[in-house]
C-alpha cells in the first residue's frame, strides 16, 4: 500500500520506517527543509537504537523516502498519516491543535484519490471529527475517511513496540477506513498483536486513559518510596510484592525522581483539561500532575540533606540528564529541574549523559559538560545518579571515590545496593530504601 507520514518527529519517523519495513511503499514529509536534506543524507535528527539501520535498508530498497512536497506524497496515497506535535498550550495545558488542523488543511488540498487520513499523533477527544470537518469543508468531493490510529511506542524501544505491539487501536466510523487500517497492519498478523476496531472518539480516549494509568502507577510507587524512608520499610521489595499480583502488574513500579518525557506530562495535563471543559475532572490524574510536578524539585532538596544541609560552594556531579536511558530527549527531563534546584541552593554543577548533553545545553545555564563519568566525577563533593543508563550500571565505586573531593552518592534509580556503596566509602542515599 502507499503510505505518506506528515510529520518526520519521532512518531512520524519511526513509524513510516517500520510501515516501509512491512514492504508498504511510505513517503515522509516535513515542513523542516533541514530536517529532510538530513534524512535524505542517511543523518537521522533523533537517538532511537536500530532507527539508523531500519531507515537506511528500506531507503536502499526505495520502500522509504522523504520530501517537503507535501501534495506529491499525498497523491494517490491510500493512507495519510498525520503525525506532528502537540505539544502543551500556554495558559491552560491543553494540547495545541494547530500543526494537526494544518496538517488536515494541506492534506484535503492534496487528495486524488479514495484516501483514509489518520491521526497518529496524541490528540484529545473530538479531534478527529474536527479534522473530519476541516477536510469535507475544503473538499465536499473528495472521498477521504477519517481515522484514529494512536501511537504506544516507548522511546529507547519504539521499532520493538511497533512491531511487536500489546496491541494495535483503531478508531474508525467508516467501514472502509477500518478495512484499509487492518490491511496496513496485516504483516503483523503472525505475530497475533491484538488489534481492537473502536470507535474515533473511544480510539482517542485511550491513547490518554492508558499515559495518565502508566503516570499515576509512577507517581503512587514514588509516594510509597516516601512513606519507606520514614517507616524503614524497602519500595524496591514493595514494588515487588505488589507487583507479583497479576492484577497490579509488575511494570512502572520502579520509584524515582518523577516521570518526564515527551507524552505523560502534556497527555496528563491535556486528560485534565479535556475532563474539566466536559464537566466530568479527574482529580486522580490532577493531584497525579500536582504530585510529580513537586517531585521532581523535592529531589534537588534530597541531595542538598544528603549533603549535610548545604551545597553553597560545593561541586555536585550529575550522571544522567535525558528523562529516560536509551533516547536523547530532554523534555520535561528530572534533570532540568534538580539541576534548577541544585543551583539555586549554591551548587556549581557538572553533568555527563551519552546522548542529552546537546539538548541540555540548550535548556541549562551554568553547567559544565564532562567527557565520561569519572571527568564528571573529580572533585565533585557530591555524585547525582539521575537517569539510568546502562553506562551508569557497574561504575568502579573506588575509583569514583578517589576522584571524588567529598564521598557522598545520591543515587536517585536505586542502581547499587547500598552495602556495595557504604563498603566503598561512600554516604549512599537511594530512594525509598531505609
């Protein structure tokens, strides 16, 4: 089938590519002539492990290509995918709509042919029919149906989850547009990924119901880490007790500095939003945002106690700074806002991350990048593990602690046992463990 992605991002790219990989025929477009000329080099913009080699084969293949023409991609296209930002508004946290109503724009302007356009990006309820609108409006007689098609890939392991998926929501009023959606996702038939045919407006609504769960499963674990520390109880081994109930499930009950990322905090803030304008809030997921948002400060607060109560003057290393391991992306990363803290209290701060420092250095002031670990590390009074890249995993404790100025190790992912630190030398202090 012919396939054009609107919208080269994270989303967009890895999608089409592993459409492409299926043997489907996909064009990605971008607005971004940078961002195209790129691609077509074999440069890809984003850190995604096996994204390089994915694109280059199916580019070598010619099932994969890119332009800024949006109307050639769209021609005789049998699904259109609409895959651009929406990030947060300003003032009220609500998704901002405007790149996909563009996107439906351009695409009612492009259409030759019977075309089932798809919303892939993250969009609140009700979006579909506007761009349904926006495209008969435009077009009265072009023969498009609208889908919603969203997207579950974790950063770090999106081809995986792509081809591998828990399941695959489609959102469809139309009986074609179902048709055509189950035909693109045939190859996985194999491997028997559910695939649940919904209405548009259900289709959307889980997207958000399933990231404000996942968030809400992240900041209970990290309450209970609290609540530990004071009662002398261990989270790591409540996280597993509860986590053996198959009704809980074992997954994202790992206690940190907070969630960050690209889709739980705009897809919570938009849930909220979404519920107040309908009359029916969701106080859970609103006290869920409240609770992370403070979270993530009251770590900067935990290294400054781990420090004896002050870290004016002092040099605090920080090991990690994307929001998770295995991607380059910084947005509304812990890091930001314990760096923020750290500083504010006195602190000069050095960071190392194998892939975020790029995009940390424009988003923070004052810091210092270093090449590896242990030039991060030397004369540090203070060692910050923040994200846990496998990198981060077995570091030689004795010699952290000789480059070190002071001995004291915060480790925020509870990557080390604290004997192993203690017998080093180190003041350990972890999360949630007495």
């Amino acid at each position: 089938m012919r396939v054009a992605m609107v919208g080269a991002g994270y989303v967009g790219l890895v999608s089409g590519a592993c459409f492409a990989d299926f043997g489907h025929a996909v064009v990605c477009v971008d607005t971004d002539p940078g961002k195209i000329a790129a691609l077509k080099a074999g440069r890809i913009p984003i850190y995604e492990p096996g994204l390089d080699a994915l694109v280059a084969e199916n580019v070598r293949q010619e099932r994969l290509a890119f332009t800024t023409d949006l109307a050639a991609a769209v021609a005789g296209a049998d699904a259109v995918f609409i895959a651009v930002g929406t990030p947060s508004r300003r003032g009220d946290g609500f998704a901002d709509l405007s790149y996909v109503y563009a996107a439906a724009r351009a695409i009612a302007d492009a259409v030759t042919s019977p075309t089932v356009v798809v919303t892939k990006s993250t969009v609140p309820v009700g979006t579909g029919d506007e761009v349904e609108r926006i495209i008969r409006e435009a077009r009265p007689d072009a023969e498009v149906a609208v889908a919603s098609n969203p997207e579950f890939l974790r950063e770090g392991a999106a081809i995986a989850d792509f081809k591998r998926p828990d399941r695959i929501v489609i959102g469809a009023d139309d009986p074609r547009a179902a048709a055509v959606m189950s035909e693109l996702y045939r190859p996985l038939y194999l491997n028997q990924a559910p695939i649940l045919v919904t209405s548009r407006r259900t289709a959307e609504l889980t997207k958000y119901a399933a990231n404000a769960f996942l968030a809400t499963k992240i900041t209970f674990i990290n309450e209970i880490a609290d609540l530990c520390e004071r009662v002398g109880a261990d989270v790591q081994e409540v996280a597993r007790g509860i986590g053996l109930d198959n009704r809980i499930g074992r997954k994202f009950l790992h206690a940190g500095p907070g969630y960050g990322g690209s889709c739980f905090p705009k897809d919570t803030l938009a849930l909220v939003k979404t519920a107040q304008d309908a009359g029916s809030p969701v106080r859970l997921v609103e006290t869920v945002v409240a609770v992370n948002d403070s979270r993530k400060r009251a770590m900067a607060r935990k290294v400054v106690a781990a420090c004896g109560g002050s870290v004016r003057g002092k040099s605090v290393a920080v090991l990690g700074l994307t929001f998770k391991p295995n991607t380059d992306d910084m947005r509304e990363a812990p890091s930001l806002a314990i760096i923020a803290g750290l500083q504010d209290a006195g602190a000069r701060v050095r960071a190392y991350d194998p892939e975020g420092m790029a995009g940390a250095g424009a988003l923070l002031e004052a810091v210092e990048y270093a090449s590896d670990p242990y030039a991060c590390a030397e004369g540090a009074h203070a060692l910050v593990l923040v994200t846990e890249w496998d990198a981060f995993r077995a570091l030689d404790l004795p010699r952290l602690r000789r480059l070190m100025a002071e001995s004291v190790l915060v480790d925020l992912r509870n990557v080390y046992r604290p004997e192993d630190a203690r017998r080093h030398g180190f003041t350990y202090t972890s999360v949630g463990r007495p």
